[in-house]
C-alpha cells in the first residue's frame, strides 16, 4: 500500500543526475515513492524467491534434504497460483491518477523554486523518465535477477495509460541523464540498457498503433465531449470514405507521432559511440558494439512496425509512401546516414569512426 513506502525528499541534495537539473532524481522524490509502492509486490516476491533459494542451497550443503515445493510455499506464506503480470498491469492502470498527481505535484514544485521560464515539454519527459528509472529498477532487477518480461509487459501497460511517452522510453534506455552517466565511478559510460533497441522497438510499434487508433476514431466519429463518440455513417453519400485518404490520414498521424522518437534514438546511438573513450586496447567496447549493432536492428525493426500497422493489407499504401514521408519529416536514410557521419566526424578514435560509418551505410540500404 502507499502507506507502507511514506516518506520525505532524500537528503543530501538532488541524488545525481547529469548538468540538467530537471531530470535529477531528487526532483521528483513524491514520484517515485508512488511508483516504488506501485511495483512493491514485485520486489517483494523477487526477495522472497532469493531468500528462499538461499535457503534450499544453505539446507543441501548441510546434507539435509532441503524443502519441498510445498514446504517452501507454505514456509513463506505464498499462493503457488499468484501471477504477478496480471497483477501488475492491472495496478498500473488503477493506480494511474495516483501517480500522475505525484508527478503533477513534483513538476510544479520545481517550475516554481527554477530561476528562469521552464520547458514544459522537457519538464514532463524529465518525469517520465523519473518514473521508468524506478519503473526498471521494480520490475526488471539487476543482474541475473533480470526479468525481461515483466517489465516489458510493465513498459506496454503505461504507455497505453499514457503514464509515460515513447520518447521517454527511448531515452531512459539510451541511458541519457542517468545519475552514473558522465562520471560517478562509471568512467564516464553511459548506462544504456542492453536489451535498449527492443524496448524502443516495442514503443515504436505502441506508438504507432495509438496514432493509428487516433486517426481512424478522427475520421470515423465526432466527439459529444464527455468521452461520448458518435458514429457517422458515410455510406450514405454513396462509396463511404474514400480508402486512400483514409490511409494517408494514418500515415500523417503515425509519422508525426514516432518520428521524434526514431530521430532521437539514432542521434543519441550516434553521440555515445562518438564520445566513447576507448581505443587504445585494441578491441572495440562493449557498449559501442551494442550501441551499433542494436541501431541497425531498430531501423530494421521500424520499417517492419510500419509495414505490419501502419500499411497493413489494405493496398492503399506502399513502403515507397512511407519512405517519403520519412523525408519529409527528415529522418530519411540519407539524412540519417548523415548524422551518422556527422558523429564519425568528431569522433575520439579510429574504431568508433568505423563503427559509425558501418551504421550509416546501413540504415542507406535498408532506407
């Protein structure tokens, strides 16, 4: 319950964070707590599992026989049919005004102590970000504790609540303004996520089907306010809705909805191979090799989310339309390819040169 997780803003300042202030965990403390109760069975049961394992080994070491399954369950006062999925996805989207009013009282409380006007838009991500930090910390662990599933399921649930963005997603995955990124004992790597390109690619695909949603509801009915829809019926007129029109409306929609995010996503790959450090051990680091390969997966993965959504089976678009309005929107390969080789450019060694130059003829053939 959210009694179990009361408390006041962390002492000792504003808990880390990169130069901007605003995405600083200690600015949105109330936040946090709400989302950490939010996801407290999670944990809960993730530290029963590993007591009771710790236990099981403790017994077999001892030459004992250890418990068994209903030993164990019955020890640790557990339902053997609890499934937390459900369990989570259901809590995610009841305790949604709980969490946003958190995340309402955090961003005013800040707007009111900064110096100077504040981004409200930027404001906002800041938030979000905030509460899928805690979000993958509760529902994803660390280490061999990680569960990829459940906080997949977890990430899907609040962004069809509208809790959090795609743009959000894809930024706290690259890691940017993380506490440890910069510094921090880390030696300046930034803490990109290794599963990063399907957590983007999964809010890609999210996005993409709510901007399809919202064009068709647009062109299908009329709002009476109060979340009343009537439906209009366009059939009397003779033909109905013309087809292509009706599919060119989605396209707009959906190119405008996820090409911020999809513009981002590689700019950002881009900039953390290009400050990496690492050249003088003759092998290419982790992260960059992630960084790379995970960028060509996510284009790869984009324009399959566009075939299979936005496109579908109805014939009114092609790939070459879609391909188009990446142009117009600026995110086509060329100009893509170029950022890519924008970054090479400034690049601190020869390896991830290379590497950056590898994406950017990529994503030129696969655009």
């Amino acid at each position: 319950s959210y009694g179990s997780t009361a408390g006041a803003p962390p002492a000792g300042g504003d808990g880390g964070g990169d130069g901007d202030p605003m995405f600083r965990p200690g600015v949105w403390w109330r936040t946090a707590l709400a989302v950490r109760s939010l996801f407290h069975p999670v944990v809960r049961k993730r530290e029963r599992m590993r007591r009771q394992t710790e236990e099981a080994l403790e017994a077999s070491a001892a030459g004992g026989e250890g418990m068994d399954e209903g030993d164990n369950a019955a020890a640790a006062g557990t339902d053997e049919t609890e499934d937390l999925m459900p369990d989570v996805t259901d809590a995610i989207n009841r305790f949604k005004p709980v969490v946003l009013a958190a995340l309402a009282r955090d961003a005013d409380a800040y707007d009111s102590a900064a110096p100077g006007r504040v981004d409200d838009d930027r404001l906002l991500l800041a938030g979000e970000v905030s509460i899928l930090s805690v979000a993958g910390t509760s529902l994803g662990g660390a280490g061999a504790d990680d569960d990829g599933v459940l906080l997949a399921a977890g990430l899907e649930r609040l962004m069809d609540c509208g809790v959090v963005s795609g743009l959000a997603v894809a930024t706290w995955a690259l890691g940017e303004h993380s506490p440890t990124e910069g510094g921090g004992g880390g030696g300046g790597t930034p803490p990109v996520r290794p599963d990063w390109w399907r957590l983007c690619s999964s809010a890609v695909r999210n996005v993409l089907t709510g901007a399809c949603e919202q064009a068709d509801a647009a062109r299908g009915g009329s709002d009476l306010g109060g979340g009343i829809g009537m439906i209009v019926d366009s059939s009397a007129g003779g033909g109905g809705d013309d087809p292509s029109e009706a599919a060119a409306a989605r396209l707009e929609e959906s190119l405008g909805a996820a090409a911020p995010m999809i513009r981002y996503a590689v700019e950002r790959s881009c900039q953390i191979i290009s400050s990496s450090t690492g050249d003088g051990g003759g092998k290419i680091p982790h992260v960059d090799a992630d960084v790379a390969e995970g960028t060509k997966r996510l284009v790869s993965a984009v324009l399959y989310h566009f075939r299979s959504v936005v496109i579908g089976e109805g014939g009114a678009l092609t790939m070459q339309n879609v391909l188009t309005g990446f142009a117009a929107e600026g995110m086509d390969g060329e100009k893509l390819a170029s950022a890519c080789r924008a970054a090479a450019g400034a690049c601190r060694g020869r390896r991830g040169s290379r590497l950056l130059e590898g994406v950017a003829s990529s994503i030129e053939r696969l655009m």
